[in-house]
C-alpha cells in the first residue's frame, strides 16, 4: 500500500514571518491530529534550518524539501546550494525538474541526472518532476514526451536508487494556470508512468512507486483527483500557501 504525500511547493513566496506562520500552523495542524498523510513542504531553501529546528522541538513529523539542488559537488558554483548543504541542515527531500527550472534555468536532461544523483548521494529523496506542455498535449504527443523526460533520467538509477524517488507528473498547461487535467487525464498518465516503471524496473518496484499530480489542484478538485487507484497524492503550488486551503486538500487524501 503507497502512502499518500501530500507536498506543499511554496516557490518563491512568502517571507520570513509569513512562512513561519504558515508552518507553524502546519505544525499545530497536526498537533492536534488533523494530519493522518505524509506531508511536506519545500520553502526557500534559507527557511529550511529554521523549520527543521521547530519540527524538532514539537516532534513532528513533517517533511521538510528544498525546491532545486547544484548538479555539482561543491565548488565554484556561484548562487548554488549543494545537495549535502540541503541535507546538511536537515531537509529530507528535494525538488529536482520543476518546469519552471526546466523553462527559465534550461535545465537539461543530463544536468537533472546529475541532481538526482547529488540528492540520492546525500540520503534526500528526489521528488522528480515531468509533465508535458499544452503544444504536446494538442498533438497528443504526451506520453512520449513523458517516456523521454523519464527514460533519460531517473531511469538510468539502479534498482535501489530508483526506490528512493518520488515521481511528480505536472502537465505544464495545468501550473498556476487554474485548468487542471481531469482525473481521467491524471489517472490516464499515472497508470502509463507505472506501466514504464514496471517495464524498467518489475512488478514490485512499479507498485511501490509514489506519483504525486501537480497543477492547480485546490479544494474543489482535489478529492477527485486523489481517489484515482495511480494517484498517490499532490503536489501543490498557489493552494499550499493558504492553511486553510492546504488543510482541506489534506483532508480529501483520507
Ligand atoms: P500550482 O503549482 O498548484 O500553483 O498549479 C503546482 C506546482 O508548480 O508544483
């Protein structure tokens, strides 16, 4: 049985004192047993210390994720936050592959192999984006364009590593843009993903395997969305900066 995450991807808002009002209310959220999934939320990464520090002393547990990693090491990578560096101030997962890193920052295929790699290294479970943008839908070009997002990258890990990974399917068309896919479009994909999964990886891997569907899930939509058998959870932008939005799409996962 896959346990449902729901993951907050905050970008890049809030400041100090509104981000640690809005975990801190997570915080108490689940205090007070109203968080019965995995949940997590990737800030900006110069919040994470401070999050891991107030989930420690309340004892909670909820994730904590930066939004991107360097595909180097260390070194003269001005602007860049390695992985151990995430991992180092006790951040348990990462973003790798968001479409808006993939269409501002050009990220290629090769350059997110190489973050997966760097996150896995440092014990972070990549939380691996790939979605497919409105021209590839029209021309029904989707489940290739995801074959290839997935089969250049995270496909190349072994067996082991692969089991580490969470997979975000994001139609693009459907990010902060309010048109979210149906949850027969979702399922559709979701059970294709799986369906590569199982070709690469077998049967057990395939039905351990969490996808997580992002773009402009909110209230109104998400219990549909989550009830889909290949559905495993959310990712979500705009709704997850609202405590009361994000806690009533917590609610529909149960
Ligand atoms: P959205 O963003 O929920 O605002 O569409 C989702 C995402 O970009 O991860």
């Amino acid at each position: 049985m896959r346990k449902t995450l729901i993951a907050g991807n905050w970008k890049m808002n809030l400041d100090w004192d509104e981000a640690m009002t809005l975990f801190a209310n997570l915080v108490k959220l689940e205090a007070e047993n109203h968080i019965n999934v995995e949940v997590a939320v990737f800030p900006p990464s110069t919040y994470l210390r401070h999050f891991y520090e107030l989930k420690k002393g309340r004892n909670s547990g909820l994730g904590i994720g930066a939004q991107d990693c360097s595909a180097h090491e260390s070194g003269a990578y001005t602007g860049e936050t390695a992985a151990s560096m995430i991992a180092s101030v006790g951040a348990q997962y990462i973003l790798v592959g968001h479409s808006e890193r993939r269409e501002y920052h050009n990220e290629s295929n090769h350059s997110l192999s190489d973050k997966v790699i760097q996150a896995l290294k440092y014990g972070l479970s990549p939380v691996f984006c790939c979605g497919e943008k409105l021209e590839d839908r029209e021309n029904e070009n989707q489940t290739f364009v995801i074959d290839n997002q997935l089969d250049s990258t995270i496909f190349n890990l072994s067996e082991e590593d692969f089991s580490k990974v969470i997979i975000a399917y994001e139609p693009v068309w459907a990010i902060g843009t309010g048109k979210t896919a149906s949850p027969e479009q979702a399922q559709e994909m979701h059970s294709f993903i799986r369906g590569l999964v199982q070709s690469r990886y077998g049967h057990d891997v395939a039905e351990k395997c969490r996808i997580l569907y992002g773009g402009s899930m909110k209230p109104s939509n998400a219990k549909e969305l989550l009830s889909q058998p290949d559905v495993d959870g959310g990712l979500i932008g705009g709704a997850s900066l609202s405590i009361k939005e994000f806690a009533q799409i917590i609610d529909s996962s149960v």
